[in-house]
C-alpha cells in the first residue's frame, strides 16, 4: 500500500474533482478521501427531481451524518451574477485594491446555499472539506471561463473542495488543481478500479501522471476495505 495520511491531500487548501462514469463508485471514493479528515467534510449532492440513488451509493448508507449533508437542485447552485456586478461597480478602491475587490465580488457571486454553507465555517484552524456529489449537473449554468472564479472564491473564502462529476470532463474542469479519473465499474469491484492522475500532487503516489489501483491509494484503500 502506498504511503501518505489522508490529511494531506486537503493541506494546504486545494480543489480535486473526480471524474468517472459509475457515479457510486464516484461517492465512496470521495468519502474515502475525507472520511478521516481532521476537521470533517460538508457534503452537498445536486439532485434531480425523481433522481433513484444505487443500493450500493454511499449516499444511502448512514456513514455521512445527516448534519453533514444536504440536497440541492441545480437552481439553486446558479452564481449570482448581478451582486457581483454591483460589487464591482460600486465599491470604491484604489488601484493595489482591485484584486482583493475582483474576489470579492466573485464570492459574491456564489450561490446563496454555497455562501451560507460557508458562513458557517470556522474561522480558526483547519476547515472541514466542501464536497459536492453531481457536479455534472451543473454544466448548463457554469460556462468555462467562470468555473475558475468561482473555485478560487470557495476555496479562499471556505476552505478545500472536493467535487464528483459523473461525465466526460469539460475544459472548465482543469480549473481544479487536481483533477483524478476513477475507471471502474461498480463499488463492490473497487480494489481492480484504476485511478488515473491528470493533474496532481507535485511529489508522492498521486503525483501527476501516476495511474495506480485503488487498492494501492492508501486513503481509499485504509476506508473501503471497512465498509465495502
């Protein structure tokens, strides 16, 4: 089993999306990576109307504490861009200021559930990881050219994001600082799942390019060997 604790994929703060076509085996991956997390995990799953979730998906265990976890529609995760023009044509700033004003304004921007997910962080020491399941389903509010603004504003002002997108990935999707492939079929198969690292860690096992079975990265390996 390869080593490193699964803190350190969140420290410092970053962003990793998981990429892959079985969408369980998208979210037990995910647990897996913050199960263990000092500080906890937030989790969100954007939802369709009638949406059936598989036997086999986390989701449907009780392992997320209901506390943690909430559902949202795609709606209801669209950016706000009007406050974030306001903020930007009416604020005054001098020239050193406009950077700190253009992330303002884009965290003004973000959804109001995302915002009050976030308000509700600590202030101090480690912050629990934003994970949000059905990123997909967001494709149609989210052009490429915001998907970059609107990571770094979750990040900067909430903490370290992990997102599932059940699809092909887009262009957008390289915003992320990490960007991890999960190729497998079903949960139950997980230890024969590859995962590959299109974008990564500098140094370790999930360094860029690294492929390696599931059953060797340790995080996921230490979680599901547990529960699955």
């Amino acid at each position: 089993m390869t080593g490193f604790e699964p803190p350190d994929l969140f420290v410092p703060r970053t962003s990793v999306v998981l990429c892959g076509s079985n969408r369980s085996l998208l979210h037990w991956v995910a647990y897996s990576f913050v199960a263990e997390h000092p500080a906890g995990f937030l989790w969100g799953h954007v939802r369709l109307p009638g949406e059936v979730l598989e036997d086999s998906d986390v989701l449907k265990t009780q392992l997320i504490p209901p506390d943690r976890f909430l559902t949202v529609s795609p709606g209801e995760l669209a950016r706000d861009e009007l406050a974030g023009n306001v903020a930007l044509g009416g604020l005054m700033r001098s020239e050193a200021e406009e950077e700190l004003v253009r992330r303002f304004a884009d965290f003004l921007r973000l959804p109001a559930q995302t915002q009050e997910m976030i308000s509700r962080l600590p202030r101090e020491g480690p912050s629990p990881v934003l994970v949000l399941s059905g990123g997909q389903r967001l494709a149609a509010l989210y052009s490429p050219e915001v998907v970059g603004p609107t990571i770094r504003s979750i990040v900067q002002f909430g903490g370290s994001m992990l997102m599932t997108w059940a699809e092909a990935p887009t262009g957008g999707l390289l915003e992320f600082e990490r960007v991890l492939h999960v190729k497998g079929y079903e949960p139950s198969k997980w230890r024969d799942a590859v995962l590959t690292v299109e974008k990564g860690w500098s140094t370790g096992p999930l360094r860029t390019g690294a492929e390696l079975r599931l059953r060797d990265v340790a995080p996921v390996a230490a979680v599901l060997s547990k529960t699955l």
